[in-house]
C-alpha cells in the first residue's frame, strides 16, 4: 500500500496541519449524514436571522418549522415544515457540496427560504381557501405536474425564482403562483411596485399581497393551521456523505484503510464500556504506539529486509517503516482512539499485525493484495 507523501515533524507544522485537514474531511466522507451533529451555522443562520428580521418588519410573527433533511427545499404539503438541505449545515459541507452538486449562493438560499415561507404561510391561515385567493392565483386544486408549458412572455406573473434556474416557475400551479408572488413582495431589495409597473396581472397580485398581509393582518394571530406534515430529517438519512454527495472518488484509500484498520483494533475514547472504581484507565492509542514504536520499527526493517531477499533493511525501507508508524500513530490521535489496559498485549499482537499488512506496500503492492 502506498504511503501518503507526508512529512512528519516535532511540534505544529504546515505538514502536520494540512495532514488534520486531510483526516478531518476523510473522517467527513465516511461518516453516515444520519450520525452527523448538524444544526444551522455560518451563512445559513444568517439566512435564518434575516428572513425572520424580514418577517417581523411585515408585522408576520409566524415561524415555520425549518428542518436539516434531504435534497433541495421543499415545505410539507398544507403543513408548516419547510425542509433545508442538510448540506448547506456549516462552512465545510457548503464547500464540499459546491464542488460537486450544486453551487448555492447566499442570495440563491434567500430565495428558496423566501418562496418555501410563502407556502407555508399560505397553509397556516388557510389563504388558499378563500374565495379572493381563488380568484387571483386560481383552482388550489388544480393539477400539480412537473412538466408545464409556460407563456415566456407573460406579464402576469412575477419572476422571482427565475433568477435561480427555475424559469416561468410562477406559471407551474396556483400555489407556486402565491408563492412567487409572495417572495417579490417580501424581498426588500425586489422594489416591487417599480419593477412590476407595467406588468398588470403580475402587480394586481402583488396589491393583493400587500392588501391581505399588510392592511388585514390576515396574518397575524394564531394560524389556523400547526400540522407538522411529512418530514425526511437528515437523521434518516443513511447514506455516507461521500456516497450521497456522489465524491466516492474523493475518498482517501489509503487514510480509508488506516482509520478502518485501526478502528478495528483500538477503542474509541467515547465508547461506553463496563468498569469498576479499581480499573486501570485506558491509555491514548498514539501513546502505545510510540512506547512501542522502536520495537515495531525494528521488527518491520527485519522482516521487510527477509522479503526482499536481503540481510539489512534499505535507507529507504527504514525511512518508510518510521513514516508509516508516525502516520498510524497520528490517525490514532485524531480519532480519539484508546487502548483498554486489560487488553494492551493483545493489542500489541493486533497492531503488529495491520502495520505489518500495510508495510508490504512498502516492499510490493502485489504481495499486499495477498495478505
């Protein structure tokens, strides 16, 4: 198995923190999206503060239920959760998404929340039940199709997540035509009455808007309506982030195979285990292996040397032998790993046995695949 070209040194580092950069995000790639710790951070909290901050100066104190689950924005049918994409969690899973899947954008997120608000506000005071609704957007009813076949040069619709790709969406169905509708007027920098000045149909619906929210306070008070609705959370979802993201290829064999190895052989720190007041305590799974570490240098030049068909390691094999274990030590550290003290000589026996498998990389990758 090839080692990674890393150089390891005493002390911080470029190396060693381009080498933590590298576990963290291979630790990311592995992990299931339904054992991440996920809650609304960096650039999506913010989304979440202005669009609250956007309501309340509409006087709308309602709050749906915003949720990290599955794939793209979408709000329950006639509920009041509104689904966010897991991915758009943090910084990191932003970053990791936009390389790959689709690169959103603040003002994209501010968008989708905006138009998502708007169906679930319609479904909390029942809009869509009114006669004056029917009569400006249409039958609720009505057909909802994925494909439609939209009047590019209608004016009586706004164009709002237009911008986004998602062109003439105002036209789809009466609902996403509220919807639209209702994310033009609320998106402060939309100037609604000058955009839409000569677009009749599309700005007798934006009056009505403001004339329901703003001078009825249509919603104000208690919603008429609180059902959660049909939720996919991220905690569902079992796929590993590098298999939904489709990054498999962007996965580290080589660290894949070191943290599955030394998993394998070491306890986690944060794994629960039967104990008693006398127990010695755990010791850290780097510590071991450095107190081990001459030890397991020298039998891996021996043996390597055997194999090669020579009496005395190469300058090269020696030097390789010391990376490899500084690396499995240093993935050990950054995995929180642990050996239990009554198991510390089998353990040893276990440890011998991976660093051995991945040393015959060292020497021929054939005889690897072998072992």
């Amino acid at each position: 198995m090839p080692l990674l070209a890393t150089t390891v040194r005493r002390g911080p580092s470029r190396a060693a923190t381009s080498w933590a950069r590298a576990l963290d995000r291979q630790r990311l790639l592995e992990t299931r999206i339904c054992d991440l710790d996920l809650r609304p951070e960096g650039i999506l909290a913010e989304c979440l503060d202005q669009l609250r901050n956007e309501l309340l100066d509409k006087d709308i104190s309602f709050a749906p239920l915003f949720y990290l689950g599955e794939d793209d924005f979408w709000t329950s049918d006639r509920a009041i959760s509104i689904n966010i994409p897991w991915y758009l969690a943090n910084a990191t899973l932003w970053r990791l998404v936009n390389t790959r899947l689709c690169a959103y954008t603040r003002r994209d997120v501010m968008m989708y929340l905006r138009h998502e608000v708007g169906h679930a506000l319609g479904y909390a005071f029942g809009f869509w039940k009114r006669r004056d609704w029917r009569a400006m957007f249409g039958d609720f009813h009505a057909p909802y199709e994925d494909a439609y076949d939209p009047n590019p040069w209608s004016r009586e619709h706004v164009r709002y997540l237009h911008d986004t790709g998602m062109y003439h969406y105002a036209q789809k169905h009466p609902d996403e035509d509220w919807a639209e509708s209702f994310s033009v007027w609320l998106d402060p920098s939309t100037h609604w009455r000058k955009r839409y000045k000569g677009w009749p149909g599309a700005l007798r619906k934006l009056e009505f808007v403001d004339t329901l929210l703003s001078e009825d306070q249509a919603a104000s008070g208690r919603p008429i309506n609180s059902r959660v609705g049909f939720r996919v959370p991220y905690t569902e979802l079992e796929e590993t982030v590098a298999d939904y993201l489709k990054l498999r290829d962007a996965v580290d064999p080589v660290l894949a195979a070191y943290r599955r190895d030394l998993r394998e052989v070491f306890a986690s720190r944060a794994s629960k285990r039967s104990a008693t007041a006398s127990a010695k305590p755990d010791q850290s799974a780097a510590r071991f292996i450095a107190q081990h570490h001459d030890l397991l240098e020298q039998r891996l030049e021996q043996w390597l040397a055997k194999l090669s068909g020579q009496t005395k390691a190469s300058h090269v094999a020696r030097r390789n032998v010391r990376r490899l274990l500084r690396q499995l030590q240093m993935v050990s550290a950054h995995e929180g790993l642990v050996v239990p003290a009554s198991r510390r000589h089998e353990t040893l026996i276990d440890f011998t046995l991976i660093a051995s498998r991945h040393a015959l990389g060292l020497v021929s990758p054939a005889s690897a695949a072998n072992v």
